[in-house]
C-alpha cells in the first residue's frame, strides 16, 4: 500500500520539504514529541488554550503501560488502556517521527507515519521532547528479529496471537512429544517488572484458562535474568518474596545469573550453554535511546545514552550552556544532576511540573529568550513507591512508608491503576474487563 | 516464522501423513467442517456424549456475523461477537484446513492451520460439511490485491485500521487538496445487507465521531451496484426506502447499474469510464464456492458452484445416488429440491435439523449405512424475515406478517441480535459496547 501511494502521488510530491505552513495567531508555538506518560500528560496538564500546541507521534493514542501485561493474555482488552490524543482539545496531532531537530532555528523536521517520503517542518517557541526510548537488544544476536518485546498494544496483540498460536499447534495429536514441548516452552528474558508482570499474567492464564480448553497441554516457563535476583529496583526482602514465589510455581524455572547469547526463530542460546527449544521468545529487559535522541548533539549520560538536562528540564549543549526553550523529559533523558529512573511515575511528574510553568500567569506573553530560571523551583522528584502484580492475586507493594506482599498488594496495585487511569470510559471499561475474565475467563480465539 | 518452524521440524516430521491416530471408543466418529453457523451451531445442538465429536476449521472462533459491520468502525469490539471453539466441552477441534474428503474410505484429509507442510488423516463414520463459501471476486482485476473483504473479524481489524489511517493522513495540513480528496473517498462494492449495513455503521462513524476529532475532514462514501436497487433480497417498498436513506445523506453516492472494471490499489474502474481515486475499497458482492467445495466431485448447482443436497441434507453423488452418511449444509450446499439462500437463518436451522436427528434415540447405535430416511422428516426452512441497519438508529424489517422501517427496525435489530448472541457474556458484552459507544463515542486509536 505504501509503496503504491508513493506512485499515486506524483514526483513533485514526493519529497515535499514544506515549511512552517501554520498559521500564526499570535500565541507562542509549543511542540511536543511523544504521546507517551510525558506528552500526553504534559499536554493534558498545559493550558492549551494561551499556546498553539502541536503534539507529534508516530502513535495516535496515549497507552497505560503499567496495564500492558495483562492485555497479553486478555486479562484486559487493548482498547481499555489506550487514550486517543485527539480526544484533547485544542491540539493540533500529526501522525508522524521527528527525524531532526534545529535547536537553533527552532525548527524540526518530521516525516509522516504512514508515508515515509512525505517530509515536513514545524516552527516553534518551545520544544517539549517526551519521544521516549527503545527496548534494549544489548547487541544480542537475533532478538530484533525473533524476539517479542512489550512496549506497544501492537506487541501485546502479537504475544497475544502467537500464545493461541502455540497451544492450538500443541494440541494437535498428530505432532511428536519433541514438538509439542518445543511449543509449549516460553522464554522470557528480563526480570523487571514488565517481565514478571507478564509471568504472572502467564501464569494466571495458563492455571485459569488454558488447564480448563487445552487439557492435554503442559506449558513450561522459563525467566532469564543476568543479575541474581529479579524486581531489582524493589526492596530486597520483597524480590526474595517474588523469587519465592516465582520458584513455587510449578510452570516456572527462574534461571539469575544467566545471560542470552543468541535468539533464533525458535531457540535461546544461554550463557550457560544451554540451548532451550521454545515457542516464543519475550524480549524486556529495559531501555536504549532511540534514532532520534541519538542523533542529538547535546550532553548525555554516558551509561544510558539519555539527554542530559538542567533541575529545570532545559536541554543542555556539549558547553553545558543551556537551551532555554527546549525541555527534555521521561525516558528519553534525565537531570544531570539527579539521576532519575525511567519510570512513568517521574514521566508524569515532570509532565506536570513543566505545564504548571507554562501555565504561570503571563509565562505564555515572555519572548522564550528572556526566560529566567530563578523564579520558579527545580523539578523534584516525590518517589510515591512502586507496585508489581505477580499473579494469583498475589503482589508486591513497596512504599515510602511501608512494604506489602500477597493479597493486599494485589489490591492496592488494582486499586491504583483503575484510579490512575486518564478517563472515565477507560476505568469503567478495566473495572468491566476485570470482571468478565474473574467471571467468564479470557478469550482464547485467535483472529 | 513458518518457515523456520519447518526447518525445525526434522525432515521426518515435514510430510507426515500420520492416519487415524484416533481412539476408538465405541462410539461413532462426526467429522464437523466448519466453525460458523452450521458447523458451530451443529455442534452445539449435538448430543456430544452419544458421539466421538471433532470439528476441523481455519477459524477457532464461531463469528457472530450480523454485527460484523459494527467491529469495523468500533461500535462494537471484536471479541464481543466471537465464542472460541474450544467453549463446547466433550469435542476434539483442530485448527486446521480440510484437503480431501474420501467418502468411498469415509477418510478426510487436513492440513495444520499454522505448519502448512504438516498433513494428517482422519476417519469418520459420519462427516458434515459446513465449510462455508468465500467472497465473489466476480474475477474482477485487482479485487483481490487491493479490495478489503468483510467476511471475518481479521477483514474487520483490517479495515478498522485502514479507515483510522485514512483519517490521520487526511488530517496532516501538508498534504495537497487532491491527495486529501483520494484518501478520504471510500468505495463499497455490492448492494447487499453486508455493504448496506457496513455504510450505515461508516455513516455513524463519521457523524458522531470523525466530525468530532477530525473536523477538517470531509469523507465520501461511493456505493457501487450492479442491479438498479439494492437489498435485492428485501421487499421492494423496503429497497425503496433504504435507497432514499442512502441518497439523503450528503457524504453517500449510490451508484446503481454500474459494474466495477478493475480495482488499483488507489482507484476503481467503473463501468460507465469513471475512475475514482480512493483510499479504500471494501468489497461485499456475494459467495463462490470454497477450494474445497470446488475440489469435490458431486452434484452441484451450476449457478452457484454449491453441492446438491437431498432434503434430508445429505450429499448427492454424480449420479444421483444418496452418501447416506455425508451431509452438507450452511453456504456450501443446498437441496437440490429446493434452492436455499445462503444465510445464516438457512444454516442454523439446517444445523439443529441434522442435530436433532444424531440426538435421535438410537441413532448413535445405528450403522450409518443402514441409516434410512423413511423414518424422518425432510428439512424444511421456515424464513422468519430480514432485517437490516441503515445507520442513524434506522433500519428495515421484512418480516413474514410485517415490514417495519426506521428506529423501530433498528430497535428490532438490537433486540433479535443480542438474544441470538450464543453466549451470556457476548450479550453482557454486546449491551455494554452498545451503551459504551452511545455515550463515549468509538475508538479512534490504531495500533
């Protein structure tokens, strides 16, 4: 289809290099990349009526990522999380990468989602950069091909389907008992919490529903994790009580220490030695930085590659100076000053920290070069705790004034992300899913 | 990932024609072709303690098809009208394709849905084809590279995402009026309840959300038919009026007597020398028969390709004899006697026909080739009338003793299709959708 629209448009459309065809209103031109925890959240918390506000994100909609495991086995349904962007007033969306920015000329240069030849430039007065960070291959050899990752609903529906994939073919008598435990081993490299997340969704798909339709089918999972305990960011008294419960499962082999050297269409070489034949292979083990934040030539953390910025969110060039109307946020960069973790929690509070300025009283009537920093307070971060569901209603919960493990966290993480959730529709549509799967069970059709 | 799945397998493994692994209990073995209307519906009436029950489908959902057009646009969610296979207790399924009926051996062969070099054989005391029928290209070029079929709930997501890329690219300022035109021009081919419902739920669609989150886009709807009217199948006072809705709505163009020519990937060539650049073309315009049916050497009606049946459903051989054992029903068959419409009414009630007869005291002990007809009665369809969406709360009724238009049709075909739902938690599914959409609007997210 692509390749066909490009023929369609003619030559002279095809690299269309336009220019700043918006309309000037007489309010400062705010950019933001990213529809993720900062974007979306710093444009929802903005008063998009003093700015003109431009949100660019080759993803149409913002995504509850802490509920992403459980859309993998249909705990939930992929449309409970999401937010489409357009549903926020007064924002001009384009569906679109951000291949270059000029920090000089205050000008970004984009290329449309759907067709890749169609270029395009945006003027502005300040640049919000939430456009996020990549899964992490570490270099290992076939995970960009083979592996699954889990950032995106579209991941999440891929898991999904090959999941159906695997046990409809494993529940087929006319393979060999080689081929059916082939089938039936899922590998899971990573041990934070999207990855335990997603086990313990597993896990509850697997004792709920798959034991009730597939009776013949043995399913085995394996987690690989390099360091020696799993939850790392998490208290170590509750990362003994997961891996405790991780090992009770009888589905499950927990392997710490161990590295994965190499990922083919249906094996995973480990450090060990080890070759495991597997049906799936899930690919989380934290984050790189994308093409663009890459290909930016400002000050960056030498470990994770992210954008360095001052307590402020202000860019910082290679002389330390600073870019006064250009701020960095969430996973793609971090405080020089303050390493923060790449969390949506410190995603969010940035987001509302740096709307909050804007919003100030006549910030929006300032030239952007006349902005001073020592009117308004540094960004700091209030770490709330951290939660992880482990399945079987089991979880848990580490907080600044306590730690929890088992039934309650479960109830308190449930508690937390039906609140957090950014819509109406959306609590009600979790709170209805979680229902008709504790009630019904999960879907097992594959389409 | 097929491919590497075959490497995998040992050379051995690649061609095996593995037959009749199954147990033998005693009991009589039904071979059912088929998860839709007939074969899932068979099944479900089937007393499947009295038999050795497998079912053999592609699909490993039964699809709910009259509120297929609805998935298209977000009305409702596809998993609200899908019930797995696998829901039915006491019934061997796999997801696999049926090859080759042998009735002189009673033997079918199949090939894995997934690992398409994977064949295996079954044996059966009685078979019962319900394998349905597959759109009607009509032979047209193109149609089949370029036209998006509404026929399963993957042709749904399908469109689904198309529309939702049509409307964001449309959206991007940076594009010229005559691409923006083409991408927001929309054909459907075929005047028939699937076409005419699918415009009717792209009409909401577009009224009560595109209007919304989209305002700087202006859609048009083309609707190609061969005849001058369409619903051909309805009571012509009711094709009058539904043309008249059609013709009333500023974004619908109803083309009657007009053939489409070729189908580009951005085009469509009408009869009359238009072309039309558009951004999609969803084609509806009727069955041929399936590769299997075609493959059969039976009886068949010429017209439409579909196998002759008795009244008492079984098929009939070249030379009129009757396979005592072998019955066929749904869309790819139809008695002989008396020429059926392919509908879902047709194949659920030729489904609980041959249903009740298996459940028959001691037909289960009988030798199916002693099994005479004398002692039961031919299959006799009671037509309870049609009903059909038009969009804007609006439809029509044809009913036996009345024809009804407008909400209340729309209110009798919400009515009929949420008590038909085959499961409780699809109705609580459906109703809660319904009421979903009505007061948040359908999704525009893509993913």
């Amino acid at each position: 289809m692509l390749l066909s629209w490009t023929k369609y448009s003619s030559i002279c459309n095809r690299l269309i290099h336009t220019v700043a065809k918006q309309k000037s209103n007489g309010k400062k031109k705010v950019i933001v990349l990213g529809a993720g925890w900062g974007g979306f959240q710093f444009v929802r918390y903005l008063n998009r009526k003093k700015y003109d506000v431009t949100l660019i994100s080759p993803r149409n909609h913002f995504l509850f990522t802490p509920l992403l495991p459980s859309t993998t086995v249909g705990t939930l349904e992929f449309r409970c999380i999401i937010e489409p962007v357009r549903t926020l007033p007064n924002l001009q969306y384009y569906q679109a990468y951000c291949d270059e920015i000029s920090h000089k000329t205050n000008q970004i240069r984009c290329r449309d989602y759907f067709n890749r030849n169609k270029e395009f430039s945006l003027d502005y007065d300040y640049l919000v950069c939430c456009h996020g960070a990549q899964s992490n291959t570490f270099k290992v050899p076939g995970v960009e091909e083979h592996a699954f990752f889990l950032k995106q609903l579209s991941d999440a529906r891929a898991i999904r389907n090959r999941l159906m994939e695997l046990f409809e073919r494993a529940s087929n008598r006319f393979i060999s008992e080689e081929e059916r435990k082939a089938l039936t081993t899922f590998v899971i490299v990573g041990g934070g919490p999207t990855s335990i997340e997603f086990s313990g969704e597993l896990h509850d798909f697997i004792v709920e529903d798959v034991a009730k339709w597939f009776p013949d089918v043995k399913t085995r999972v394996i987690v690989v994790e390099s360091t020696d305990h799993i939850l790392g960011s998490f208290d170590s008294k509750l990362t003994d009580y997961a891996m405790g419960i991780l090992k009770s499962r009888s589905e499950i082999t927990l392997k710490t220490n161990t590295h994965v050297k190499h990922v083919g269409p249906n094996e995973v070489s480990l450090s060990n030695g080890e070759v495991i034949q597997c049906g799936i292979t899930v690919w989380s083990t934290g984050l790189s930085p994308s093409k663009l934040t890459s290909s930016l030539q400002f000050l960056k953390e030498e470990r994770s590659g992210r954008i360095y910025t001052n307590d402020h969110l202000q860019v910082l060039c290679d002389d330390k100076t600073t870019v006064t109307n250009m701020f960095a946020l969430g996973d793609c960069a971090t405080p020089m000053d303050h390493s923060l973790p790449a969390t949506a929690q410190v995603a969010v509070q940035q987001a509302k920290y740096l709307a909050q300025r804007l919003n100030k009283k006549d910030f929006h009537l300032k030239d952007p070069k006349d902005i001073r920093n020592d009117d308004y307070s540094k960004f700091n971060f209030n770490n709330a705790g951290m939660l992880a569901y482990l399945g079987g209603y089991g979880g848990v919960a580490d907080l600044k004034k306590a730690k929890a493990t088992g039934f309650s966290s479960w109830l308190l993480w449930r508690s937390v992300y039906i609140t957090r959730l950014v819509s109406f529709k959306n609590r009600l549509l979790v709170g209805m899913f979680w229902f008709k799967s504790f009630v019904f069970g999960r879907d097992i059709s594959r389409f």
